[in-house]
C-alpha cells in the first residue's frame, strides 16, 4: 500500500482530508487549550504544532494513510484530527496501528470522533487488509474511552501498560489498551 493516499474520506457529516496551511493555527489553538490537552502530558506550542503536521503528511506520503485533518461539511473546516497511525518502539504493542482523535472543544459532544474513527476503522480493514487496530489511553481518559467503546473497540486489560515516555509516577502513565480485529466488524455486521 505504500505511496496510496487514501483522501477525502467522507461520512455523512464530515471531511477527512490531508492537511493544508490553513490547518496550521487552528491545529495549534487546539493543541495550547488546557482542556483539550488534558490527558497529554501538557499542552503543545505553535512549532510542536507544525512539527506534527509536518510528521503526519509525511506518513501520508510513506504509508498512504495518517491522521486526517476533519472538516464538517457546510461547517467548520478545521475541528480537528482522527485517523491511524503506526505504533512504534518503545511502545510495547510496536508495531501496530493504533486509531486516534483529537477535536476542538467546540466539537465535543456531537459524536464527530466516532464518525470519523468509524470511517477510518473502514479505511483499516477494507482497503489497508489490517487484522488488527489499536488505541490506547490513559486510565482516566472517560471521553476517549466511550469513543472507543462506541466504535466497537473492546478493552484488553491483559494488554494494558505503562506509557514509556511517561516517567515512574507520571499521573497518566498507567494507559489502558483497547483493540478491534477484522473479524470483530464481520461478527458485527452478521
């Protein structure tokens, strides 16, 4: 699949395309809100901002799928991101591909990651051939973990960690591991 960019995709409500200039300062007021942020261990400048962008549109460019900047349709064109992204060392479920979302405050509350991740869950299994999606969190996370539990995702506490960027003590080091299989849609959908 290298090199095959899988954007737009597109829901009944949203846009998930690759990022564009534009996506530049409302990317970093999301990332410097404190509510937003709160899961993260702190919030994110302006060049850390960028430096993500510019990360992700690489992996687009490599791996033909990332994060998606998300538009809403006749709405806002920039609430946030949700896509896929590799799991990397010294992460322990490396290598994998883990689903994630991050949306402005004003766009919380709709079900626009759910939407989204759904779309990407797709993308995963119907087109990349995946077996496998991930997405982990830190134990407190309620709002990204009901996000997981909506789409599907079923918690695997055999397979919960503690993040290894986090030091010993960290309040979000302990994260907890949910995980989708392409089987799991198929019994679904039967």
């Amino acid at each position: 699949m290298s090199g095959v960019v899988h954007a737009p995709l597109e829901t009944p409500r949203l846009i998930l395309r690759r990022w564009g200039d534009s996506d530049r300062a409302p990317f970093a007021e999301l990332n410097s809100d404190p509510e937003v942020m709160r899961y993260f261990p702190s919030t994110v400048d302006r060049a850390g901002s960028d430096g993500t962008i510019a990360r992700v549109e690489k992996g687009f460019e490599v791996l033909g799928y990332g994060l998606y900047a998300v538009e809403v349709k006749g709405g806002s064109p920039f609430i946030g991101y949700v896509g896929l992204a590799p799991v990397r060392a010294p992460n322990p479920l490396a290598p994998g591909v883990e689903i994630g979302w991050r949306l402005a405050r004003r766009a919380w509350g709709r079900g626009y990651a759910s939407e989204a991740a759904r779309a990407c869950l797709a993308l995963a299994f119907d087109h990349l051939g995946l077996e496998e999606v991930v997405s982990f969190t830190a134990v407190d996370n309620a709002p990204s973990r009901a996000v997981m539990h909506r789409i599907g995702m079923r918690h695997a506490p055999e397979r919960d960690f503690d993040h290894p960027a986090l030091e010993v003590g960290h309040r979000l080091r302990r994260h907890v591991l949910y995980a989708i299989r392409r089987e799991d849609l198929t019994t679904a959908a039967s």
